[in-house]
C-alpha cells in the first residue's frame, strides 16, 4: 500500500479539505468530463449550462464551510493548489452578476448560483456523506450528463463509480510498486525490523521509488514552508472570523502577551501548552478565514501537526531542516495507515478520525525526531489515537471554528504528551495502533449521523448561535 506524503499533505485554502477543497476539484473532474469524457451524447448536442447539487453533510454544513463558493470557484477553472484567496470574492460576484462561468481556456458555461446550485437536505446519495451530483444541459435544457463526486476526506475525491470499485473488491488495491509496502503498523514494524531502517527512511524509500531525492526534499519543504507561513499569518492577524459567529481570532493577543512573558523570563510551569496552543489557533484561525492551508491530514486538522514542528524548533535549538524531513515523512507513515484501513473523514467517523488522527500522526513525527524507536514511535502514534477514540464532529453553525479551533490546540498538547510517555518506554505496550485504527472504524460506523460534520447535534445544537 502505497499513499504518498504529497496525497496526505496538500497545500490549499480552508475552510475544509472535504468540504472546501474536494468540491473545487470535483467540479475541475466535471469540466473535465464534459469535455474530453466518453459518454453517449445526441450528435451535434454540446453542454451549454451546468447544475449542481450538494447533498448529505455537504448541504447541512456546505454553506459554513464555503462548499457552495469553492463549487462555483471549481467551475470558474480555479484549484486549490493555486487560487489567490484574495481574489476569490472578485471571481464570485463577477459570476453572480453574469450568471456564466468562463474557466480559462475552456468553453464557457451558463450557471447561475442563486438558481442552478441547490443543498438538498432530504436526498443523500448513498455512497458517502460528502456527495455532490453535477448535471450537463444543453441548450434546450435536455440532461445531456450527470456524475456524481463524493468527497471522502483529506482534499480527496472518488466518482461514484471509483467508490463501487473501492466498496466491491475482495483483494487489497494492489497501488504503486514500492520497496516497503506496508499496510498496517504490525506490517510496517516487521518491515523495519527486518530492513534495519526506521520509519522515516522506509517512507523516503517508497517515495523516492517515484521522483528523485531532490524533488522529494524539494516538495517536503515546500509542504513545511507553507505551514510555517500559515502559523506566521494567523499569529499576525486580528479581528472577526467570517460566517455569522463572531468568533474573534486569539492567537495574534495570546502570541504578543506570551512574547512579552519570555522576554521578561517570567516562570510559567505552562509554557510549553501554551506555545504548542497558539501555533495551532494561528493556523486553524487562517483555516476558518479561507485562508492558505496544508492538508494535514485535513483542514479541520490542519493545525496540529504544524504545532508540534514549531514547538519542536522552538523548545529544541538542535532542530534542523532534515528534522522537519523525517518527521513529516514519518507522520505521513502513519497517516497513510490510518486512511488506508480507517478514515480521515468527519463526515464518515467523527472528528476522531480529523483531530484523532493529526495528532497521532504528529505523535510519531516528535517521537522520531527525538530518536524513537519503531515501536516507540507505533506506541506514541497509539496513545495519541486511543486518546481521541469517540471524539464527535459537531461544528456549531456549520463553520470550521467552535470547537474546531480549540480542538487542534488540544490535540497539538496530547501528541507531545503522547510522544513524551512513549520514549519513556521501551516500545512494548498493551493495545497496539492496529487495534485504535480497527475501533476508531468501527465507532464511526456506529456513530449517529448527527454527530458526523452535519452540526445535527452535540455542540452545534447545544450552543446558542449569537
């Protein structure tokens, strides 16, 4: 099983991999499809509007999480990878007022938003919660195409009939020839035993099995340039997120006092909580605001692994760029793990399987780079996962911000933690991550819909909206 650390890690904007990002590049698929698919059409019959409806926890949530901007953005040609955030209201009235879409060296489409973009709350597909249905018309508004996209977590995105094939096979997806395959921890633990290498060096082998070692370090600094960049935004910036809430950013006021504190070597037996909380809030704050983000694993988790590298430069003067190298290919070991036999989706499992598995992931990311064994790192990524077990998803108003925000921080604290009482041991431990992985599965399929990124339930139906 190959999953590589450029498929985990995305680089894009907030507020939600599988609400934000997925969506865009579902509709970049449909542009895609309409133009070069082969589907059976009438001769001469050619697409002249498009129609789009989002269905599932895309229509309870998609409005605070911008599904219905990021869609009508996918249709306009942009992609997650390379939109300015700064134009994207420019690029949404300017459809608005001309009701068309006019994606760069394609054809142009009519689509009004108001009208040919619907959240259908009483019809969800059946292959996952996240699903959208795009439709082709032709001139005299006859259904020329239709697909459907699901949006399973992560910035990821499967037609319905990559979802059948994925559902239906009876033998393991056979995936990219590496030297290391492992599928699940117990595999990647026997690997490393057998090979003598670690973690981070088995993962570099897999990767470098598809692009040359300098491009490999290339892009893992691109990766970690882009969450630092993010962490720096979010510490200098201020005032009201976006999305009714009014939730006011804390990180830029905590990051100034905290300074201040450090300057002045005033004891605070907190210190280390506090670094690692503000470093999350700065990056999940600029996810709230559609900032630019990195996937990790997705949006909603976004600042958790970012935090625990800063603390790890900032408590360790050691810490190297080779450092922030094996640590992400270490996390993303882990994370291609728990993707491969779980879900990283809220809206499949909960936030157990967003917040749950970032800070496993970061977990192993410090206690590699602090010198861990194999087993201690599989033991660090067990506890911080084990410790999330259950973990809901019920964003109050739909938006990426209560308790979302927070949520990360904490998550950032039981990574380190984690990481901490693993390397205090000698690797052997009672439940091992295979066991995590299998019950976070199994919870998520037992978890009421409502507590799966609907904002159906928990906070988001307990917390008066002001």
């Amino acid at each position: 099983m190959f999953l590589s650390v450029f498929d985990l890690y995305k680089i894009g904007i907030g507020p939600s991999s599988s609400h934000t990002m997925g969506p865009m590049t579902a509709a970049a698929r449909f542009l895609d499809e309409i133009e070069s698919g082969d589907w059976p059409r009438p001769s001469g019959a050619e697409v002249v509007r498009i129609g789009v409806s989002l269905h599932g926890s895309l229509a309870f949530t998609g409005v605070g999480h911008g599904t219905d901007r990021a869609v009508i953005l996918g249709l306009a040609g942009e992609k997650p990878t390379t939109i300015d955030p700064d134009r994207i209201d420019e690029i949404l009235g300017r459809i608005a007022a001309e009701k068309a879409v006019h994606p760069e060296g394609r054809k142009s489409y009519l689509f009004d938003p108001a009208v040919d973009l619907v959240f259908d709350k009483s019809s969800p597909l059946p292959g996952h919660a996240n699903g959208m249905a795009f439709a082709g018309y032709d001139g005299d508004d006859r259904l020329l195409l239709r697909r459907i996209y699901y949006s399973v977590g992560g910035g990821f995105v499967v037609s319905e009939e990559e979802l059948q094939r994925l559902q239906t096979r009876s033998e393991p997806e056979a995936g990219a020839a590496v030297p290391h395959p492992f599928r699940t921890a117990a595999e990647m633990l026997t690997m490393a035993k057998k090979s003598g290498l670690s973690i981070a060096e088995m993962k570099r082998a897999n990767e470098e099995a598809h692009r040359g070692r300098d491009e490999l370090d290339a892009g893992l600094d691109g990766i970690w340039n882009a969450m630092n960049a993010c962490i720096e935004r979010g510490l200098n910036k201020d005032g009201i997120m976006p999305g009714g809430l009014k939730v006011r950013r804390r990180a830029k006021m905590l990051f100034e006092r905290m300074q201040n504190d450090w300057k002045e070597n005033r004891p605070n037996p907190l210190l280390a909580n506090d670094w690692l909380s503000v470093y999350a809030m700065a990056v999940n704050e600029e996810n709230a605001a559609g900032g630019r983000v990195v996937t990790a694993p997705t949006n909603g988790a976004a600042g958790v692994i970012p935090a625990v590298i800063r603390y790890w430069q900032h408590f360790f003067p050691d810490a190297d760029q080779d450092d922030v190298r094996e640590f992400l290919l270490t996390s993303a070991a882990i994370g291609g793990i728990i993707k491969h036999n779980a879900s990283i989706s809220g809206a499949e499992v909960g936030c157990q399987g967003e917040v749950g598995s970032a800070s496993a992931m970061a977990a192993a990311g410090l206690a590699a780079v602090m010198g861990g064994t194999p087993e201690q790192i599989e033991n660090a990524a067990e506890i911080a996962l084990e410790h999330h077990l259950g973990m809901t998803c019920d964003p109050v108003g739909g938006l990426v911000q209560v308790p979302c925000i927070e949520r990360n921080a904490l998550g950032a604290v039981k990574a380190v933690t984690a990481a901490s009482l693993a390397l205090k041991g000698d690797g052997s431990h009672f439940v091992p991550l295979d066991a995590a992985v299998e019950t976070m599965r199994q919870t998520g399929l037992d978890m009421n819909e409502k507590y799966k990124e609907t904002s159906l339930g928990g906070l988001a139906v307990n917390v008066v909206e002001c």
